[in-house]
C-alpha cells in the first residue's frame, strides 16, 4: 500500500469480488468432495470386481491434485478478504 486510504466503496466492491470468489471456490471444492466420493464408491466396487483400471487411478490422481489446488486458492482468497478487512478497518478509522 502507498500509504493513500482507498475509499470505502472501493474497498467494498473489491471485498464484493473477493466474497463471490470464495463462494465460487467453496462450489468447486463441493464438486470436487462428490467426484471424489464417487471415485471411492468405484474403488469399491474395483475391490470387489478385482479389476485394475488404470484410467480410473489416473482420474482418481487428477481429481486429488484438484482438491489440494483448489484448497490452496480457497486459504488465498479468505488470505485476500481478511487483508481487504483491514484495510477497511483503517479507512472507516481515518473517515470516522
């Protein structure tokens, strides 16, 4: 920051955005939780069947390595609402 406040609707609308996408994040990441439960129920059935299907690993690792980025752009995201937060707690202290 270069020390000059922004004003609160700037702040608000950059924390409007930053909310969205967290709620986009949050959506993707429950997409995720179910293709993955999903692809348990099919390890079961795999188990079971005593068929090995390499396709099926392979999307299994492709659906893994999409939770863990998609749960590092989540921690981002909420890392950028609670910097937006305090910056709006300094400006309403300045305009207050």
């Amino acid at each position: 920051m270069t020390g000059q406040l922004r004003s609160f609707e700037e702040i608000m609308k950059d924390r409007l955005k930053a909310t969205q996408d967290i709620a986009a994040a949050n959506a993707e990441q429950m997409r995720l939780n179910q293709k993955s439960s999903g692809l348990l129920v099919l390890d079961l059935k795999v188990e079971r069947d005593g068929i090995v299907d390499s396709t099926h690993e392979n999307e299994h690792a492709r659906t893994e390595a999409a939770v863990e980025d998609n749960i590092r752009k989540i921690d981002r995201l909420e890392r950028e609402l609670s910097a937006l937060d305090e910056e709006l707690e300094a400006t309403m202290k300045k305009e207050g």
